[in-house]
C-alpha cells in the first residue's frame, strides 16, 4: 500500500498563505493598473467610421469605408514685441479645427449634408434614352412614357452607321413622312420610310419606383451635425484600445466635387468645428481613449 500523507495548515502556515493570497490580488491590481491607457505612445492603426446625428439625435449618416481623415487644429498667434523688435510675448486667439477626408462609397447622407437637404424616397420622373432596331416599320420601348397624351416622346432621330443622329422624327396622330404615331409602347414609322434593320434614338421621360432622390437647392444650405469618429488604436505594449473623437458642432461646408471617371466616385467631406454657443461649451472636441 502507498504511503498517503495528509497534511493540516499550521497557524505559521496559514498566515504565510495568507500573505502570498494577499500579494498576488495586489500584483494583479498593479497589473490591472499597468494596462490603464498609456496616452503617451498610442498608435491610431485606423478610422473604423463616422457617424452624424441631427439636433433631435437622429441618424444622418454612416460612412464606414474611409481613405483617410484629418483633423487639422491651427490657432492664430501674434507676437508682442520689445526692443530692437524682440518678441516678449504672444497673443493666441481664433482657434479653429477643420475635419476632411475622403469614403471609398458615396453617402447619401452626407451629399445631403453638404447641401441642406434630405435624402427622398418614393417615385420620381427621370429621362431615359434607347437604341431600337426598327422591324414592320415599327419599334418597341422598354418602358411606358410619361408625357401627356400625344406628345409621349421627347425626340426621335434615325442613328447613322457611324452613330451619330441623323434625320428627327416628330410625333403625330398618324404616321406619315418625317413624322411618327405612338401607341402603348409601340412608334410606328410611314411605310417604306425606314428598313427593317435600321436603328433609331428615341429620348423619352419614365417614371422610376422606389428610388431615391437629393435636391441641391440654391436656397438650402449645408447642415450642422454631432460628429462621432470612431478609431482603433494600440499602444507600444500592443495593448488594443478603442478611441472616439466627439464634435458636438460640426459644420459641413458645401464645397465638395463628385469626381466621377475610370477610377470612381468617391466621397470627398469637410466640415468645421464650431463652439456650442446654445450650451456654452468652447469644446471644439473630446477624444475618448478606453
């Protein structure tokens, strides 16, 4: 049989437990401690989103696919000067922050806050054009035209081979030379006026479902939102942390371009931070770091 050995805590023992317990709930404290953010050697690795909301806290928008953001900060400072010119002393006034950058997705939300306006939903009107080849003297459109009865169609031109516009067709009851008729969905040519294999251009207006719609009005101008950017940060520990930098006024210029060509449309912002004179704050921004 194997010798088993019990063994009961001594009074000695059990004070010297208590004290190795004791040290190592404090050495996890100052470690706990020692993983506090360390401000002084923080790394932004990236800008996750930023988010805007209206004065009744509702969202306007998300842009979460960002290039790249600056937060430029500038103040203007003067020197006093004395003798011989000497400068004695500095006068600093006039701070200002401008946020910029740019979204790899265009916003709706945020064109509408360049321009003071709201993003619309429902059916609009909008201008569409079509190539139809032409058969039995007749062509056939994809939608239903929105004109009034008897002026449908916008225009009609017969396409050259080389693509551009030829001859124009005008839009009569009947059919005749030089002129169309127009009947649920179908144009109809005089006889013998065009060939069965020719191609025309025909600009009409449809209307469009469950789409969408911003307005830049002259008279409407760029909005005033909150501002929440949202960044993940490390430190030189690689200790990974969560960093927002809050703009209680934000205003968007409407200065912006909308480059579109081979490389894509993407969205340009900037916006300034202005004091909250309503609450009376001078913050221009809090950066939370946790």
């Amino acid at each position: 049989m194997d010798n088993i050995k019990i063994s009961f805590l001594t009074d000695e023992n059990r004070n010297s437990l208590t004290d190795e317990i004791n040290n190592r709930l404090f050495m996890k404290e100052v470690n706990n401690m020692s993983t506090t953010v360390n401000t002084d050697k923080l790394i932004i690795t990236s800008v996750d989103q930023i988010t805007a909301y209206n004065n009744a806290n509702e969202l306007e928008f998300i842009m979460d696919e960002l290039q790249d953001t600056t937060i430029s900060n500038t103040q203007d400072n003067t020197d006093i000067t004395g003798k011989n010119g000497t400068p004695i002393a500095r006068l600093k006034r006039n701070k200002a922050v401008t946020i910029s950058g740019n979204n790899g997705f265009l916003v709706g939300g945020v064109i509408a806050a360049q321009t003071g306006a709201d993003v619309e939903t429902g059916s609009f009107t909008v201008r569409t054009m079509e190539i139809l080849t032409v058969a039995d003297n007749a062509v056939t459109l994809t939608n239903d035209p929105e004109g009034a009865v008897g002026a449908e169609i916008v225009a009609v031109y017969k396409r050259n081979q080389n693509g551009t516009l030829g001859t124009k067709f005008e839009q009569d009851v009947t059919a005749s030379t030089g002129k169309f008729s127009y009947t649920s969905k179908t144009i109809t040519f005089s006889a013998g006026e065009l060939e069965d294999g020719d191609q025309v251009v025909v600009f009409y207006d449809m209307e469009v479902a469950n789409a969408a719609r911003i307005s830049n009005d002259s008279n409407t101008y760029s909005k005033t939102l909150r501002l929440y950017i949202d960044v993940t940060a490390t430190d030189n520990c690689d200790n990974v942390y969560h960093g927002q930098i809050y703009c209680g006024r934000a205003d968007f210029t409407g200065n912006f371009d909308l480059s579109i060509g081979s490389d894509g449309a993407v969205q340009a912002f900037e916006a300034q931070s202005m004091r909250d004179t309503c609450s009376g704050s001078g913050t221009l921004w809090d950066f939370y770091i946790w």
